[in-house]
C-alpha cells in the first residue's frame, strides 16, 4: 500500500505497514528528529505535532489515517530563518532545559495562543495539562507565554504550510 503524507508542505509517499505510528515514520524514515519520543502511550505530550492545524500526539496515530491531511511538526512550525512567537518567548524566557517537552510544548502553545491570545495564567496551566516539563516547574514557560502582548513579539500565529 503507498500513502501520500503531506509533511511540512511537502509530499511523502510512504511505502509501509499503514499501522505504523506517525512518530515512528517521522523519526525512524524522514529522519524528523524534533518530534519526541518519551512516553508512547499519548500521556506525554512530546511527540505533539498539528494534523489541519490542530494539536495532536503523534505516537498514537497510525500513518494509514493520515492521507489527505496537513501534518506540522516542530521542523515546519516556523522557516529556518524565524522562529515563531512561542519559540522567540521560550528563548528569551531560557525556558528550554533538557529539550524533550520543547517541540511538543511550542506546537500544543502556537495553537492555544492563536486561539485565545490574551490568556490567563490558569488558562494556561489548563492548556499545558498534555504536555509534561519534568525540568522546569512550568513558571517559566507559563510568564514567557504570558509575555507575549507586551513585549513586541506580535501576535501568535499557527504556520500551515
């Protein structure tokens, strides 16, 4: 069976058991290494990327699911000469410490940001309960996203490729 999946913008025909989780083919065939495998039962949150725009884990979607759907991952999220309001955030806020709840963190946040763009802190704790941060105790992902209508980073927008 041969699927056309379109990542990042660009088409892949895929020659493989259409069993097969999306983070499996991402990591293991394109060699999309961004998106995390932790935890593999969907509870994590690092394996997170946008199927049409929405934020979805990765390690419990079969690849035979996927034809005739946009999938984003952290690679396509934003060009290789910007980076995205949530990630510009992240690094100026140091928020990022081991790195593996960071590509889930900053799909599952450009979503709930270009959807609700002046949040409150408890809104965000909420919007963060799929995505475990084992480093940072959240605070500081929680005052970079806050920041984000203050401090000249403009709006957050999700990139479709």
């Amino acid at each position: 069976m041969v699927l056309t999946l379109m990542i990042n913008g660009d088409p892949f025909p895929y020659h493989g058991d259409p069993r097969r989780s999306l983070l499996e083919v991402l990591r293991d065939d394109l060699h999309l290494t961004g998106t995390k495998d932790v935890c593999g039962e969907g509870f994590c949150g690092a394996c997170t990327v946008h199927i049409n725009g929405v934020p979805k884990v990765s390690c419990l979607l079969p690849v035979g699911c996927l034809t005739g759907v946009e999938i984003t991952t952290i690679e396509g999220v934003s060009n290789s000469e910007t980076l995205n309001a949530v990630q510009k955030a992240f690094l100026e806020y140091d928020v990022v410490q081991c790195g593996m709840c960071f590509p889930g963190m900053v799909l599952s946040m450009t979503h709930f940001m270009a959807e609700n763009p002046s949040p409150t802190r408890d809104e965000l704790k909420s919007a963060m309960t799929g995505n475990i941060c084992r480093c940072t105790g959240y605070e500081r992902i929680i005052d970079a996203l806050l920041s984000l209508g203050s401090n000249g980073l403009g709006p957050v927008e999700e990139v479709r490729p």
